[in-house]
C-alpha cells in the first residue's frame, strides 16, 4: 500500500486517508474515489490530497476486519457488516462467553495492523449483546497477513447457551434465621435463573443438620431436579461442616469448598445423582455479583467446572463488597444505633444559573436566607456534624451562615456539576461516620423531624443503607448514605447526583415519605416567588 499525498488528478481509485469537506463537496474516511469524484474535488479548487492506493496483495481494510470476525466465530457468534475496518461479534443467544485466550493473543500479534478484543472469558451475555471487535488499523493490510491471524483466531469466541433446568432449593434453618431472609434469598435466587429461563421447582426447608440434609438430598424431589441450591443457616468453615459433609453422606461427591472470589469464598460444590450441587454462600443471598454467580452461570450453561476451574478464578475474584455483609472487608460498622454517627453535607456550590442575576440560596424567606433555613433544621437534627460545601459566591454563603457550628469546604470544580461538590464533601466527613445525609441548600422545607426520619430507618442488620426521601411514592431529596458507599460517591462523574449508585443496589434502598418537602425545591423564580422568597441586593450575583 502506498500512503501519502498526492496531486487531485491522480487519485483515481484511491482512499482518503481523512474526511473532506469544502465548497459543497463531502467525502468521508476511506471513501474511494472516483473520476467523477476526482473531478468534482478538482472544481472545488483541491490540489492535493492524503490517500491510500493498494497494492496487488493489499487487502482493504473492510475485507480484512471482516475476515478476521467471521474466522473468530465459533458456536452462539456471529459478525456483523464491516464498516470503516470494524467487524463485530455478537451473541446469537443468552448464556456464557467462551474465550481462546492464546488464539486471540496469537492473532493480534500477527500485526499491529490487525486488532482484535473481547469480553473477559466466562461474561455472562445476552442475546444480541457485542462480543468483540475485529478493528484494522490501516486503510489496507498485506492479504497473506490477514488470512494467517484469521487461520490463528478460529473459533475463538463461542457462546455456551443458557437451557431451563429445575432447580431444588434446600434451605436450612437455625432460631436466629428470620422467615423474610430464607424468602429473600429465593427471590433473588429466581431472578438470577430467570436470565436462564430456569424455574425453582422445590423448596424444602430442613433443621440445619447434616444427617437432615443428607435424607432430604435423596429425596424424589431432589433427584428429580437439574440443579440442587443448598441455602445454609450458618456458614461452611470446613470440609466436615454440614453442607459438605451431607453431601457425601448421600452418596455424593464433594467437588470442591472454598474459592478466591470474594465475596464468595465459603462456596461449596459438589455432584449428586450426576447433578450439580451447589452450597451457597451466605454473600448468594445478595443480588450484587459474587462467586456463587460464576459458578451457577456455569452450571446453566453446562460448562464442568472441577476444583482447578475455581481456583483459577482468583485474577479478577476481588469483586465490588457487598453492603451490609456481616463480615465486611473494610470499613466495620458498629451495630449499636446509640454509638452511630451521622454526618451532614449541604450543596451550596450552584452557580443559580436559573435566577439570573441573582443567587436563589441568598434569597430571603421569612427575613432570614434560604441556605440558613437548611442549615438550622438540619443542626437542630440528630446529625452529628454539618458540613457546607461551597462554590460560587462562597465568601457570601459562609457570611449567611456566620455563627452556625458547621464545617466550610470549598469546592473549586464547582462547575464541573453536582458530582464534584458531592465528592468534596464526602471527602470531609468524619472517618468515624456511619453515614451521610446529603441535602440541597434550595430546599428549606425540609424538617428537623424528616432529617430523623431518615435517619431512624437506616440499619445495617436489615441492610437498609441508602434513605431516600419520596412525596407520594416519587423520590426526592435529602438521601442518606452508608459509609460502604461512600466509594461509589467518590467515582462520580459530571453533573449527575447518586442515581446511579442508587439504581445498581436496590436491595439495599429504603424510603422515607416526607410529603411536599421531599421535592419542594426553588429550582426557578417561579417556584421561589411562590415560597415567599425575596429577591434583592443582597441575593445579586457580583
């Protein structure tokens, strides 16, 4: 291939190396050209161009990505249309991603030029989702070379598909295991095979004893079933606990306890009647990711999995914590409500872009200023501390608030939007806190008693641990956060608040109903001249 720049009349046949566009005139990338276009490039006053003309054994780049994505494809693939040098790879049906790990590797070092990535081998997918991309990264590339890395690459990428299997649930019971916990884990247990189209066929509750469990594991119900789920009542600490020891008991053999994925680790499998026979650990009870996922994926889609497959997964098995485990990695929590220590964060950051020459946080309500209103409820709460973060006009905001007992961080990404000033006050608050309470400094008109309210439903035994204030059933604000999300708060991006985070763990969220106050704010003129808000020299923008 010949790249470089060369005189309009000689480009004929070749491909633009960039887009153009002038005088009426448009091409893209890689278009080819033709006499006419040629021409047409000429009138509009180009003398020269940046091109690519190929050589007898080049092939175009569109040819070759889709050389390498067809090869690629084993069972559950296929690849799409290639446009400018990209082929992708999707998934013909649900299940599991299988990867040849070393032929994908071979085949990108073939050549720079040829470039192929996927998802992580074992992904859990759905029907139509983008497996991988076969990218070229010239116009063209030598033929030989592309047909020797899509020779390399051949069946690579597979997808093991999801059947529906019956599932029998054992769940064993101690006096401390409550009723709605066994419930909840097979709610959660049904949404995980619902992806499989699987169905719980059985659910046996049992004495948490090994002799118990090994009777029930011969049952008709149980042999009957494609898949055996073993919730128990306590965890599995050795080889000769109940779960494992069961098993074996009823003629089964134990696969493997114990995995380096985390959460996860206390995992039992074994195999019965030919049939896989899962120990759940306590973490499966979840519906966050943990190790018990890999290995019922697995299962789902009929892929063995022996005791070197588990311990193999021990490279990306340190997996997002899962809120209000009784045993978390980091960040202990104490128990005792008395001993709890809630944190507050005022926004006070906003530029009031909406006001125009006015800042609607200074505004009078009642005489005295909107942000003051805020910060008074919440000191008057069972908040700890109050921290005010500040942006625009900050000198202003902390001259309203003079007097109060609260904390002044100063925000100066301020308008890179409220991700940044939710980060600047997370970072201040006390190491000592089990929570935060995040509130706007536009809403006077939440009370000292909705502050609490929020506040006295927040447990981590019962796993509530994102408050959200709601005006008949509709969320609104303040929200109160665990400290275990305290991380996820700290990765926003942009003008966006904690919906995200709020939306990846609804297991954990509970709702406070506050009534108006929960969505009243003073988010325009209108809305602030309906609270009797007052506008005035002493709320101008400087």
């Amino acid at each position: 291939m010949e790249f470089g720049n060369r005189p309009v009349s000689e480009c004929t046949g070749c491909y633009l190396a960039h887009s153009v566009k002038r005088d009426g005139v448009s091409f893209s990338k890689g278009h080819q050209l033709t006499a006419e276009d040629v021409q047409r490039l000429t009138e509009a006053h180009f003398s020269e161009l940046t091109v690519a003309k190929l050589g007898a054994t080049d092939l175009h780049e569109d040819k070759a990505a889709a050389l390498l994505a067809e090869h690629a494809c084993g069972g559950g693939a296929s690849s799409s249309i290639p446009f400018t040098g990209r082929a992708n790879l999707y998934a013909k049906n649900s299940g599991v991603l299988l990867v040849d790990a070393e032929k994908v590797t071979q085949a990108n070092l073939v050549d720079p030029a040829l470039t192929f990535a996927c998802l992580p081998p074992f992904t859990e997918v759905k029907e139509g989702r983008m497996l991988a991309t076969a990218k070229i990264i010239p116009l063209a590339v030598d033929s030989a070379l592309a047909q020797k890395a899509a020779e390399v690459i051949t069946g690579a990428i597979s997808v093991a598909a999801y059947s529906p299997k019956s599932v029998a649930v054992i769940s064993t019971e101690l006096p401390h295991l409550k009723e709605t916990v066994i419930s909840k884990s097979l709610r959660v247990l049904q949404e995980r095979l619902d992806r499989a189209s699987s169905t719980i066929t059985a659910d046996i509750r049992i004495s948490h004893d090994k002799d118990a469990l090994a009777v029930v594991l011969q049952s008709s119900a149980v042999k009957t079933a494609d898949v055996v789920v073993v919730f128990g009542a306590s965890a599995v600490v050795d080889e000769g606990d109940v779960i494992p020891a069961a098993i074996q008991a009823a003629g089964g053999t134990l696969v493997h306890f114990g995995m380096p994925v985390d959460p996860g680790n206390l995992l039992v499998l074994g195999t019965l009647h030919g049939k896989p026979v899962i120990g759940a650990p306590g973490c499966a009870r979840s519906p966050q990711e943990n190790g018990f996922d890999w290995i019922l994926q697995r299962v789902l889609a009929d892929i063995p999995v022996s005791g070197t497959d588990i311990m193999s997964m021990g490279v990306g098995g340190l997996l997002k914590e899962i809120h209000g485990r009784p045993q978390p990695r980091d960040h202990p929590r104490t128990k005792k409500p008395e001993a709890a220590v809630y944190s507050g964060v005022l926004l006070a950051a906003g530029n009031s872009s909406r006001m125009g020459d006015h800042n609607k946080l200074l505004a009078l309500i009642d005489g005295k200023p909107v942000v003051r209103h805020v910060a008074e409820n919440a000191l008057a709460s069972r908040l700890t501390e109050l921290i005010v973060v500040t942006g625009a006009m900050a000198s202003r905001i902390e001259e309203v608030l003079s007097g109060l007992p609260i904390q002044f961080c100063h925000n100066v990404s301020f308008n890179e939007g409220i991700s940044s000033s939710v980060k600047t006050g997370i970072e201040a608050v006390s190491p000592n806190a089990n929570a935060a309470l995040v509130l706007l400094g536009d809403m006077p008109f939440v009370t000292t008693e909705d502050i609490n309210q929020l506040i006295s439903s927040h447990s981590t035994e019962d796993e509530q641990l994102i408050g959200i204030s709601t005006s008949n059933g509709k969320r609104g604000n303040p929200v109160l956060w665990d400290r275990a999300f305290f991380e996820d708060l700290l990765a926003l991006r942009g003008d966006i608040g904690g919906k995200p985070v709020i939306q990846q763990n609804p297991s954990v969220v509970y709702t406070a109903e506050l009534g108006d106050s929960a969505r009243r704010d003073l988010d325009d003129l209108e809305a602030l001249q309906i609270a009797g808000g007052i506008l005035g020299k002493h709320s101008e923008k400087p």
